[in-house]
C-alpha cells in the first residue's frame, strides 16, 4: 500500500492538486477578506493580538 502512495507522488498529481487546494482556498480567503462589512474589518482590525497570554502549567 505505501509502495503506490509513494509511487502517486511521484507522478506528480498529488502536487497538482495540492497546488491547486490551496489556491482555491486562498481565492476564498481572499473573496471572504473583500465581501467583509466594514463594521466587521474595524471589530476583528482592534483584536488583542500583542497581549500576552496567561500560561499557568499545573503543578504536581
């Protein structure tokens, strides 16, 4: 069985598809970013991304 997976990626279309998966996802990405209301961009633009988080590992 791993012998064929092997052999699929080395044909090449594992890569074409995976190339053009993600492509299809980033054209997504990009038509969601673009279809976005401004109220929306201005609520996720002032997230807290540069506040630390709080880390607290359990102690035995």
């Amino acid at each position: 069985m791993m012998k064929e997976v092997v052999r699929a990626m080395e044909s090449g279309y594992l890569a074409y598809i995976g190339l053009f998966a993600f492509l299809f996802a980033f054209a997504l990405i990009l038509v969601r970013v673009f279809t976005m209301k401004k109220k929306d961009r201005e609520e996720l633009k002032n997230l807290p991304v540069d506040e630390p988080v709080e880390f607290h590992p359990k102690q035995h």
